[in-house]
C-alpha cells in the first residue's frame, strides 16, 4: 500500500520511536506534515500506528539502522516510494545512544558505538536527503546535540559525538544555504526520557537541584523548539545551536 503524502511535506525522524523523537512526532503532525519515524526496532510501525489514532494525522514507522550506510539508502528509496514524494523537506537527526565511561574504563566498542550512531547516522541520513532539498529548493536540517557537547565525565563519546554534530550542521548551513536549505542544532540539558535512566539517582537528583529552572525538561518542550526550527517563521535561522536546558550547563 502506498501512503500518498498528497500536499503535506514530508518529515523524517531518526530514533523516532524513543521519548524525544515520539513527542517531536506529535508537534509535527499537528503541523501538518506527513512523518516517517526511523527506528531499530520493528516497534516503530506499532508506534506510528498509535500516534495516528491519536492524532488522526499522517505518520509511517520504518525500520532502519542509522549506522549502516545501505540501511539509510533503502529507508530513503522506501520513504520516496511510500509518500510518492521526491524530497524530503524535513530531516531530525535525533537518533542517539550513550555508552558512559570514563576514558581510562571506556572501550574501543564503547567509543565506536556512539560515534556510530550519534555521528555517522546523521552523515549517513543527511546524504540521503541533501540532492533532493536541492532539487526543491527548501529543507531543513535539524541536528540533536545536547549539553554534554562542552565535555561531561565520564562521556568523552557521546561528547565528541555531539561536539561533532555542531561542525556537521555549522558546514551544511555554510554550504547549502543558498538553496533555502537551513540547517540547526538543539542542545538540550536534562530531558526526562529512557535515556536518563542509566544516569544514577543521586546524580540525577544533584543535576535537578542545580537546574535554575528547578526541574528535568520535557521531551514536549524540545519538540516545540523544533516545531518552531521547521516553521516559515524559523527561515532567517541557520547554523545556531539552541540550548534549551533550563539554564543548567554541567
Ligand atoms: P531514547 O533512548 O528515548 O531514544 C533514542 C532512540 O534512538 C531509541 O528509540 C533508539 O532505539 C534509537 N536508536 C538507537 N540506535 C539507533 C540506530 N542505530 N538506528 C536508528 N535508531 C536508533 O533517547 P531520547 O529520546 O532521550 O534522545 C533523543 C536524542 O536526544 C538523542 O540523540 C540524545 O542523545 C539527545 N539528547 C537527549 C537528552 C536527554 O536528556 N534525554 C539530552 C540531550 C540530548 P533503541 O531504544 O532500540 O536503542
């Protein structure tokens, strides 16, 4: 069955089955673009499914592996085909992972594994939308960084992962800005998702107390940043990293 995604502009959301990517998913959809929610696990399409009976809006979930080249090249033939759509209009790289250590504990895997999502994936995705936003003259890029990227103990992978994000979306905003592309960066603090659950509690509870707005963010909140960020409103915007952390920086 071919989803025609008819006038709407089609969004695509890596790790978009995990707290952050489903909430950004929500906003979008009441924007009224077509989403494709990439994820590992087959889950996703169970995802989607539900969000569109509660949104009622336009949403497939797909099953990819950002980490692998030709998995990004078939999820974007898939996506073309599925929504009879050319080009891609939006691209949240917001696929992540942490594997935290400090640096004399860390292991190569652990290293390799987090680049490898968090850096690559958004290389890998991004090359596959970049010609056709070109082509339409129109797209926006939405990298996920976050707070860590200043350096964090204990996360010199994730770190670099999301320092490195920052130069990946400074470049493409210097390259393809002249074809009405933008790209940007979130930096988020302390969101409470799955994600955070590694972190132990008597940490958390120091990070929440130093937080000047005196509580985690929520996963609602970053997405109406990148509702904003994808927005006519936002087209004088391009290459900024946006922190949105409550004023907290580790
Ligand atoms: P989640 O762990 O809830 O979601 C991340 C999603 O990415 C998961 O569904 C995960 O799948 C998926 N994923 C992992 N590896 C791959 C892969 N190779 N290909 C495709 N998908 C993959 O995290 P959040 O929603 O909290 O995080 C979203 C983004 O926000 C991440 O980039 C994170 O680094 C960033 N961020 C989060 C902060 C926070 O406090 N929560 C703070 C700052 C930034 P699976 O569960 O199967 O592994």
């Amino acid at each position: 069955m071919t989803y025609m995604s008819g006038n709407k502009q089609v969004a695509v959301i890596t790790g978009g089955n995990g707290g952050i990517g489903k909430s950004i998913a929500r906003s979008l959809l009441r924007d009224g673009f077509f989403v494709v929610l990439a994820d590992l696990k087959d889950e996703v399409a169970d995802t989607a499914r539900d969000l569109e009976n509660e949104t009622n809006g336009n949403i497939l979930g797909m099953m990819a592996d950002v980490t692998d080249f030709t998995s990004t090249v078939e999820l974007f033939n898939n996506i073309r085909r599925e929504t009879a759509t050319e080009s891609v209009s939006v691209l949240i790289n917001n696929a992540g992972i942490t594997r935290d250590a400090t640096i004399r504990k860390m292991t190569y895997e652990q290293w390799d594994q987090v680049m490898r999502v968090n850096l690559y994936g958004a290389f890998n995705c991004t090359k596959q939308v970049v010609e056709g936003m070109i082509g339409n003259h129109f797209g926006r890029i939405i990298n996920i960084s976050s707070i860590s990227r200043y350096g964090n103990r204990g996360q010199a992978n994730y770190a670099a992962s999301k320092a490195g994000l920052v130069g990946l979306t400074l470049t493409l905003a210097r390259e393809l800005g002249k074809y009405g592309i933008t790209s940007n960066a979130i930096s988020p603090g302390i969101i409470n998702t799955e994600m955070i659950s590694t972190i132990p509690a008597e940490i958390l509870k120091d990070y929440e107390n130093k937080i000047p707005s005196g509580r985690l963010g929520k996963p609602e909140e970053v997405a109406e940043l990148i509702s904003f960020l994808c927005s006519e409103k936002a087209s004088y915007i391009n290459g900024e990293v946006i922190n949105i952390n409550g004023g907290f920086f580790f």
